[in-house]
C-alpha cells in the first residue's frame, strides 16, 4: 500500500487505511532506533530541505535526525537566512530549492495553507510541519502513535484535549486524526478559545475542565501562547491556570491509567503543573521519542517507497 | 464622423419606461431617436439585426477600481474601460484608492483624460471622503464633485470614526450625492482573511465575523436617519446586513445598497485549498447569507447589481493566504452570472435589467441607465443564451484574479454602443448579426 498524494498537508485529507500505513511503518522504524547503529541506507541520494519559517526546536530536530537516520542528505534554511527577508516571494524561494532537487521540502509557516500552495505550485513532496493555526499532521500522527503504542489502540478512547483549540494547529491534526481512528474526542477551552462551528468535527465541548476530565484515557494539553494574554482570550495567565491548567487533583477525576501528553515547549505551571507534567502518567517524552520514528516513516513512504 | 444606425427586431428591455418587447431602435447624431416597428432605414445608416439578441440601456458599475494612478501594473483605466465594455458596461465609477488617493481635482482629472484618451466607456470617478482615505478630516468635496466626481466613498477604508461618517453624510447634503460605504468594522475584523464560519474553522484561517459587515450597516443606517443623508451600501453580502437595510427602508431611511454577482454565487465554500482568488472584503459567506442577497434583490431591499472589480498581479495572488491582497476582477463575467439569476428564477430579465441600468443611475441621479427617445445612445446588445468559457488569456482585464476562470457561461455583451459609436467587443464570439451598411 503506498499513500495516494505526494505531500502530507493535513490529516483532514488522510483515509484511516493511509494513517494506519504510517502508523505500521513508524514502529518497524522505532525497532531500528533501539539498534546500536541506528541507521539504515533507505533514503541514500535523496535530499530534503527543512524550510523553517517560524523558530523550532523539536520538529526540526526531530524531522533531521529522522532523515539521517535513513541516510538522505538533510539541509536545513531558516526564515532569518532565506532569501525571504530580501523580498523574494514564498513561491520563488521555495522553486529555488526545488531546482536544487530537493526530493522533499519540509515546510513550517506561520500562514495556514502556505504548504498546500507550495504543494500545487511543486513537483517536490511537500510535508507540513505546521502551518500558522491550521494543521501539525506529524505531531498529528506521533501523538496518535504514542497512544496506540501505550493502550493498544485508537478506536473507542476517551480523548480529551485542554486549551487554545482556536489557534492551534495540534488540535486540529489530533482531532482529524482521532476521530478517523475511532476515539471519542472531547475539547475543552475558555469560549474565547473554542472555534465556531466545531460540529463539523463531531467532537464535545467543554468550559469546564473539572467535568470534562471524568473518565477520560487520555489528556491532551496544549501550549498556551502567552502573547495571547492582553489580546481578550482571557484576562492573566494565572486565571488561565485556575481554570485551564492540569494539576495532580484535577488528575485523580480521570481514569487511573489516564495519559498525560503536551506537543511542547510546557509552560509549567500554566497548562500543566510541574508534578503532573513530570509524573508517571506523562508520555511527553514518550512523544518525542516517538516523533522521530514516525517521521522517519513519513519520509519513507512519501518518498515512492510502498511498504511491503 | 458618428454613423447612424438601426438596431433590428430586438427584444428591447428598457425599465426607465416599463419596456419589454420586440423593436428596432434608431440612433442618429449619438442620439436615440426612434423605437419602434418596421422603422425605414435612411441612406448611409447601418443596419444590425439583433434577432434573438436582448437589446437595453447600457450596464452601470456603481464600483471598479481602475487602479491608476499608482497601481498601473494591476490596471489602467486604458484596460479598466476595455474590460467594462466586453462585459456590455458603458458607465463605470471609479474608486478613490488609487495612490495618490482621489482626494482631489487633480486626480480626478488625470483619471477623466485617460479615460477620454481610452475614449470607450464613460468613467465617472468617485471622490473621497476624507483625506488621504485616512478616515480624520473631510477632502474638498465641492472642488471633487466640480471636477467631475459623482460621489464619494472611502472604499475599501472604511469611515470607523461615526462623527466624521454623520459630518459627511450632512455635508454631502449640499451636492445632492451618495456617500458610499464599505461597511466593515475593523477591530471586529482584526486581520481575518475570510468568513469566520465552518471553513474557516477547517482550514484555520482567521474569520471575520458576520457582524463586522451588520454593525456598520447598523450604524451608516442609525446616521442615515438622523442626518437624512443619502447613503449608499457597497457590496453587502450578509442576511443580517439585508433584514437592517429592508428594515430601515420601510422606514423610509435615504439608503440604497449593491451587492455583487460573487455574493449571490458564491460561498465561503470557495476558499477551500486556499484559493487566493476567493479572498476578497467582504468575504465570501454562507449559504444562508447568499440566500438572503437573493431575496433582498428580488424584494428590491438591494438596487443595483456592482462589480467591485479589484484588479491585482499574479504574483501577489500567487502568495500566502494572509498576506494575498483581497479582491477578485468583476467587469467581464458580471453580466453572465447575474443572467444566472434569471434563468435560477430569482429575477424576471427586466428585473435584472433594472439592476444594472436604473438602479445604479437613480442612485448616482444621472439621466443614464435608460433609454428613451432623445437620450444619449449608451445601449448594450446582449446574446442572453451564448455559451462560453472564461479563459484567462481571453479577459481584457489587466489582472486574471477571478474565481471564475474555467467557468462555463451562458450570455454575453455581443455589441456595446456608447454615445451612437458601437463597439466591436467580443471578437471570439459572434458578432450581431453582419453589419450592413445599405
């Protein structure tokens, strides 16, 4: 089976069968990360470009280390070294380093949809590694591996996820994602922070994170941008974490075996008390583990390999 | 040297007059000078046969952006006016924004010379309320409208401050003109990018909520009231912003309103894999909202049918979502998606007519728009069942920005004559008939 685009925009655009492709692929590559040499020749000769447009740790870390894992060459361009700041245009950057041929561009923008209008305009794989407050479909997918790897599936979960869901591009992919996968999806979030018209996602809403944790499996906080305080969505960081942040007895409403997950950077103290972030229940590292697995398999498939 | 000519046995639509029927139509010394049957054809008079063809006042566009001076690379009044008459407008108003702003006489009357130079469609230029568009003090108003402008507006910009919008509306009293608005409230709007609605939700784009457009609706009609000003609506594009204008009518409140053929056929729906060219202000709604610009046509709550044709290049279309400018052009596919109207059953043809010949002049109140003996020969000869397709390299327009490039079309402007001199238009069509001169 192979993946039926060439890019990964969204997780929105995925079938079940296709994130369950990617999930398989992802764990035959965790087995090689536990070897000693923790790399295969897969990808020799193939080149892939990092296009980072907004400052990234994790993703672009993780998204190098995993195409060097599988022995492609790996270049990374930032916003600040990019011709972009000399006022050439996204497009005309971009079919420069397609002319490098570059086999995949790997995008993250602070516009939503700029990887589907490099996607449409390239014959480069395009992977989104976020787009402005659209889709993350890789943190998507690893949150989605991560899981399946500790409950042993997706399908009937009690999946809640806590905070900024307007502008967040995690939920978005966590949503599309679980709800494909057959889990039940609960978002929870000042008004302010709650999208309109979220019943297109078939997903429950709640103001009241007391409520919403009973009985879940799995939390999902999310990063609160502090810049957002002074703009209206809430009134100080520490109302915020009165109401929105996950402390240790906010915890004991939900199930035992419930798990703690963050995409990351935490704010500790803010969506998620230090105990709680740094507790048994957390996979927050698990995750990024888990991420350069996951990765590794996007890579792989997109770039023409069917797994076998 | 002006021809005479016989329009033959079209089916002559005229509202002015409560005209609907078949008819030729004669035009001598730029003048109509007769309509009726079997009219004899005098020596040297040209003769076309519009059989089968509709044949009625020359199109009005309360709203084009022409873009010069300043933005010569997305249009020039040159190529704005070319593509008004292949879309049959003989008359366009032009929008202040142009850089310099339309603030003044002298602008106003660079834009009249080339549009005398281009020598096709009429162009009356649309001043600015205030200065530099800047929303703070009012512009020479009396110099603008003496110098040629027809009305004011600060499209595009809109008039947040409502001291200055009741002081305009007072003060426009004097000329007897429209105040335009482009209802829009900017800290509502706070850097969306489209509808907030189920797709932008989807796509994560920033909305603009609904009520950006009904509460300066609500406010420009509150001040309209208070000042007995006349004001004009642009581009309305909500239900909420249709139940206050119908509302306010009833009242008797001085307000006119234009929507535009995007805002009747399409939806928010349209911005779907980002597409740039379905990004315009106001943004593309819901179905609701398209429901209701219908009905608010069709109940006359809305006069005119505009374009707001917004030129702008390819490159700056072709970028991100957030930073592609808003706007989509208008003048060449206007007529065949308001004809859509007609055959959806949502307006009679000579409806529609109305909206786009008197509607348009009764709001700027200009004996235009219509068609009676005597009146200037501005008459737009229309093939209502034509099928085309709307190609790129076929629009006259300097810009391509169009949601509708590859859409197919019934109805098209076949010969569009202004001032008794009839334009070949459409050259990739069939012309009327073969002219013949006997």
């Amino acid at each position: 089976m192979r993946l039926s685009q060439k890019d990964l925009l969204a997780l929105s655009d995925l079938q079940k069968e296709e994130i369950a492709l990617i999930l398989s692929t992802a764990a035959t590559f965790k087995e090689v990360l536990d070897r000693d040499i923790k790399k295969v020749p897969t990808l020799r000769g193939k080149t892939i470009v990092n296009l980072f447009f907004e400052p990234s740790t994790r993703t672009r870390t993780s998204f190098e280390l995993a195409a060097k894992r599988l022995s492609a060459d790996c270049i990374n361009i930032t916003a600040a070294t990019s011709s972009t700041t000399k006022g050439e245009s996204l497009l005309d950057t971009a079919r420069n380093i397609e002319a490098m041929q570059a086999d995949i561009i790997i995008l993250r923008h602070p516009s939503s949809g700029t990887p589907a209008l490099l996607a449409r305009s390239l014959k480069s794989a395009i992977i989104n590694a976020g787009d402005g407050t659209h889709e993350h479909p890789s943190q998507g997918l690893l949150d989605l591996f991560t899981i399946q790897e500790k409950k042993g599936t997706l399908a009937g979960l009690k999946v809640v996820i806590v905070g900024d869901i307007l502008h967040s591009r995690v939920a978005r992919s966590d949503i599309y994602g679980l709800k494909k996968m057959g889990a039940e999806v609960t978002i929870v979030g000042p008004p302010t922070m709650i999208p309109p018209y979220t019943d297109q996602w078939k997903v429950a809403t709640s103001y009241n994170l007391d409520q919403a944790v009973v009985g879940a499996d799995v939390i999902i906080l999310l990063r609160l941008q502090r810049e957002r305080q002074g703009k209206g969505f809430f009134p100080t960081l520490r109302e915020y974490a009165r109401l929105y942040g996950l402390n240790a007895s906010r915890l004991k409403k939900a199930n035992n075996d419930a798990l703690i997950m963050h995409p990351g950077p935490i704010n500790r103290g803010v969506e998620i008390s230090s105990d709680v972030a740094d507790g048994l229940s957390s996979v927050i590292l698990d995750q990024v583990k888990n991420g350069v697995a996951v990765r590794m398999a996007i890579l792989y498939l997109l770039s023409g390999h069917a797994n076998e | 040297m002006n021809k005479a000519l016989l329009i033959r046995n079209g089916r002559v639509i005229d509202p002015s007059q409560n005209m609907d029927h078949i008819a030729d139509v004669k035009i001598e010394n730029k003048l109509i000078t007769a309509i009726g049957t079997n009219l004899p054809i005098g020596k040297g008079m040209i003769e076309m046969n519009a059989r089968g063809m509709i044949v009625t006042p020359g199109l009005i566009d309360l709203h084009t952006h022409l873009r010069e001076p300043g933005f010569e690379y997305k249009e020039t009044v040159e190529t704005g006016v070319a593509a008004a008459i292949a879309g049959g407008f003989t008359t366009i108003c032009c929008m202040p924004n142009t850089n310099p702003v339309n603030d003044n006489a002298a602008i106003t009357e660079l834009i009249l010379e080339r549009a005398r130079k281009a020598g096709k469609a009429n162009v009356l230029p649309v001043g600015a309320i205030t200065r530099g568009l800047k929303g703070e003090e009012l512009s020479e108003i009396y110099e603008l409208i003496s110098s040629g402008c027809v009305a004011i507006s600060d499209d595009g910009m809109p008039v947040m401050n409502s001291l200055i919008m009741r002081r305009a509306l007072e003060y426009a009293k004097i000329f007897d003109i429209p105040v335009i608005d482009h209802c829009e409230d900017l800290n509502l709007t706070d850097g969306g990018v489209m509808f907030e609605g189920a797709v932008s939700t989807a796509l994560g784009l920033k909305g603009i909520p609904a009520a950006s457009e009904a509460i300066m609706v609500a406010r420009d009609l509150a001040l309209a009231a208070q000042t007995k000003g006349r004001i004009h609506l642009a581009h309305i594009s909500t239900a909420d912003s249709v139940h206050l204008i119908r509302e306010a009518k009833a009242r008797g409140v001085l307000v006119t309103a234009e929507t535009c053929p995007h805002y009747f056929t399409l939806t928010d729906e349209a911005v779907h894999g980002y597409n740039t060219n379905a990004k315009m202000k106001p943004p593309l709604p819901a179905t609701r909202d398209l429901l209701e610009v219908r009905a608010g046509l069709a109940d006359g709550t809305i006069d005119a049918i505009a374009t707001d044709h917004a030129p702008h290049a390819e490159s700056e279309k072709e970028q991100e979502m957030d930073l592609a400018p808003f706007g989509i052009i208008g003048l060449e596919t206007a007529l065949p998606l308001s004809l859509r109207l007609v055959s959806e059953g949502v307006l009679t043809l000579p409806a529609l007519i109305h909206k786009l010949t008197l509607g348009p002049a009764e709001i700027l109140k200009k004996q235009i728009g219509r068609m009676r003996v005597g009146d200037c020969a501005d008459i737009t000869i229309i093939d209502p069942t034509l099928e085309w397709t709307v190609q790129k390299e076929n629009l006259k327009s300097k810009s391509k920005n169009s949601p509708f490039i590859g859409w197919k079309m019934a109805g098209i402007a076949v010969s569009v004559i202004v001032a008794g001199e009839a334009m070949a238009v459409n050259e990739n069509t069939r012309l009327v008939g073969q002219a013949q001169r006997k």
